[in-house]
C-alpha cells in the first residue's frame, strides 16, 4: 500500500512540475525545454495553467512564432478556451498577429467561437482596430451578425472605436 501511494505522489508531483515547467518554456519563448517536455509527455501541450491558459494560447499572446508552430505541428487544440471562454484566436484578434491568425485559421481554429461575455475573434479585431485580421476573417467566413452580451456586433464595436478602415470592411 505505501509503495501505491508513493507511485501515485511521484506521478501527481511530476506531472504537476512538468505542467508548470511547460508555462515557463513558453513564457521564455524555449522550443528547446518544450520539445523535451513533450517528448516525455505528449498530453502537456493541451494542459492549462490557473487561468485556463493553454501553451497555444500563452504562444500567440506572446507571439512567440517558434513555439506556435511546434504546437500546431505538434497537433495541440486550437480551439481550447481559457477560464473566460477565450481561444488563442481571439488573443491574435486582441494583440493584432496577422500572421499567428493566419496559421491558427489553417489549422483548423472555429473562427466563429464566442467567449463567455458572447465576443468573437472579429469583434476583437473590430474593436482595436486590426483592419488585415478582420479581412481575413470575412475572407474565412466570420459571421459579422453575431452579437455579444451588450447586444452588439463587430460593426458597431468598430464604430464605437472610431476605427474607420474597419468600418468600411464591415459594410461591404
């Protein structure tokens, strides 16, 4: 029995070491320390911190190109969500990383999702401006009907914003 149960506490005290060692790697942008730790457990590129952030998610956020592709190579979910419902395409959207949208959209990523307050990558990228994002957005089929929690839509966060080049996107 204390054989089992000290099996059991080396398990649970590794995977939690590995777990938060995976949120440093990608925090210092280290593909080397991700490639190892995956290699030795493929599941940690799934795994969440206490915010319900993702590696792919901390990756885009933090535009750490490198570590996005391992993950994506690496087939991780594109579509996870923090604690607040967002996904990693949303934190392209609020950051403005045309290229790191354009990766996550080839990958399969729900362009569409909403987060827990009804946002979506587009209404993110309408609201702070990121005219190419929201561009390729439509181009992907982005539903500009849908409305968050207040009731709006991308066009009218873009038009409370004042950003004008959005605007004209969305009124085509």
């Amino acid at each position: 029995m204390k054989l089992i149960t000290l099996t059991l506490l080396l398990t649970i005290t590794t995977l939690t070491m590995n777990s938060q060692s995976i949120f440093e790697a990608i925090r210092n942008g280290d593909l080397a320390t991700l490639t190892a730790l995956h290699s030795n457990d493929q599941n940690l590129i799934n795994s969440q911190d206490s915010k319900g952030f993702t590696p792919l998610i901390l990756s885009v956020y933090n535009n750490q190109t490198e570590l996005i592709d391992f993950l994506l190579e690496k087939e991780c979910d594109v579509n996870a969500k923090d604690m607040a419902g967002n996904n990693a395409l949303m934190g392209v959207c609020f950051k403005g990383n045309f290229d790191s949208a354009k990766k996550l959209i080839e990958n399969g990523t729900d362009i569409n999702a909403q987060n827990f307050n009804g946002a979506t990558a587009l209404i993110y990228a309408a609201t702070f401006g990121h005219a190419e994002i929201v561009s390729l957005l439509l181009e992907h089929n982005a539903d500009d009907t849908l409305r968050d929690n207040r009731n709006n839509t991308a066009l009218e966060h873009a038009e409370m914003q004042g950003n004008n080049a959005v605007i004209e996107l969305l009124k085509k």
